[in-house]
C-alpha cells in the first residue's frame, strides 16, 4: 500500500503555541474527536493522498522548477469553522491569502498537475485545522461575547513548503520528506 502525502506550510512554534492556547480555551466549549496535535499544526497547500515513490519523487523535481514566490508575509487569525457556526465541524485559524500564498499555490497545483494529479476544484481557502469531527457542545464564536483569545491575529512568515508523509497511527501523524526554501 503507497503512503499518502499533502504538501503544505509548516507552522512556527511560537504560533503552534498560540494555536494551542486556543484549543486549550475551546476545549471548555466544545468536544471534538480529533485535536491536532501543535506538531501538526500546517497550511495545506495540495492534499496528495496515496502515492508511489516514483509519483512523489516526479513531484518533487516539478516543484523544484517552479518559479516558486519570494518568502512572503501573511496573517493568521481570527478563529473560524467549515458547518453550522454553532457547532463547526472543523474549527480553524483563518489564514489570510496575501499574493504570496496565491502564487504558491497555483506553483504547487501547477507541480503536481504536471506530475499527475488532478487539479482541485474547490476554492483555496488557507487555514489552520485545530479541531475537527465535532461530537458536542457550542461553538464559542457564536456567544455574544466572544472569547478574545479568537480574535486575535498574528503575523507570520511563509520562507518554505514542505512535502510531507501522513502515518495515521502516529502523534505527531505528519513527517517531512521534501522541504523547498522560497
């Protein structure tokens, strides 16, 4: 059975710190499943899914010749969540989308189309999975006074993408195979 990659932004450790204040504080409203652990914590640029090596390794040159963006500046923060804004099925950091992170995106969808995958069809929405597989409670962002630590927003650099491995049975479950510097 071939393994299955994502190719994505690595969270700074002092932001994956934030971030996990964060879960920290939504633990108390609500109970999700699955809690990413702050190892984890990414910006997912192409979700890969199975592969054999020879596919990733033709990923892998691909994006080597990509006229790939200078490092760049993005935002992320406030909190957000993909369902019903009382109880999200995914809660999130939203993730700003400067130039930067849309010329990246398109390089890295433009690598693995080449590569032969199927382009996605949905729209890019950048962010940060927290928590996700929601089983109860409701969601603090929709309280009339919502907790600040929600609000807050932070500034991050983006300076590399990074291909990585997904092992399920594993915590942290994501390992680097293939950093790119911008």
């Amino acid at each position: 059975m071939n393994s299955h990659y994502f190719v994505g932004i690595q969270v700074p450790r002092e932001l994956a710190g934030h971030l996990s204040s964060w879960q920290h504080t939504l633990q108390k409203h609500m109970r999700y499943k699955v809690w990413t652990n702050a190892e984890d914590f990414h910006v997912t640029l192409k979700f890969l899914g199975a592969a054999s090596d020879e596919k990733i390794n033709r990923l892998m040159s691909m994006l080597q010749q990509q006229n790939l963006p200078d490092a760049f500046s993005t935002t992320v923060g406030p909190a957000g969540g993909f369902g019903h804004p009382e109880a999200p099925k995914v809660f999130l950091a939203e993730v700003e989308k400067p130039p930067g992170l849309v010329k990246l995106y398109k390089r890295v969808e433009e690598a693995a189309a080449a590569s032969g995958w199927e382009r996605e069809k949905r729209d890019f929405h950048p962010h940060i999975t927290l928590a996700k597989k929601q089983a109860e409670g409701r969601s603090p962002l929709s309280l009339s006074h919502v907790p600040a630590v929600f609000q807050q927003q932070f500034s991050v650099m983006v300076e590399r993408i990074t291909l990585y491995r997904i092992h399920p049975g594993e915590n942290p479950k994501y390992k680097d195979v293939f950093t790119i510097d911008l």
